[in-house]
C-alpha cells in the first residue's frame, strides 16, 4: 500500500468520524429534549424496557450490516449511561429552579 493511498483513506476516515459526531450529537439534543419531559412529567429518568428493546433492534442492524453485535450494544450501553446521567442533572437542575 502506498503512502498516499494510506492517506487518502484515513482522511476518508475523518470525514467519517466528523459524520458520526455531528449525528451523535443531533442524538444528544433529541435525548435532552427528552429529559426536560421527563422531568417536568416526573418520570423516571431511566425506562430499562426502552433501553432493552432498542439494543435487540439495533443488534438486528448490526447483524444485517455486518457488525459485531456484541460491540454496537456494548456502544449503547455507554451511551445510554450517558443520558441517563443527563436525564438526573436535568431532573436535580429542574427541581433548584422550582
């Protein structure tokens, strides 16, 4: 493999990656947009049967592009986390403005 096609490809990469930010982070309002919701409807900041089933939806995608289950819901689990933690600082920042 030349240099240049090396290059090429990682700079292919990037473009990739800066893709997949920009969708996680349109992910990251929609979630915190859900936060506010459950907040002001007094909900559960975490929903295990909604978590449970989008893993085995996204388990079958992955399956269907070829992707390592195992690792697309070891992803998700640790975004998941993450709103979930979103989800308690935006309940906690609700209650201190009531």
């Amino acid at each position: 493999m030349k240099k240049t096609e090396l290059m090429s490809l990682r700079s292919k990469l990037d473009k990739i990656d800066e893709k997949l930010l920009k969708v996680l982070n349109q992910r990251f309002n929609i979630t915190r947009q859900i936060g506010k919701l459950k907040a002001e409807k007094n909900l559960p900041e975490q929903d295990k049967n909604r978590e449970n089933e989008k893993l085995q939806q996204l388990a079958t995608l992955a399956k269907e592009f070829k992707i390592d289950q195992e690792f697309i819901q070891k992803l998700y689990r640790l975004i998941f986390k993450q709103v979930v933690s979103e989800h308690k600082q935006i309940k906690r920042h609700s209650l201190t403005q009531t």
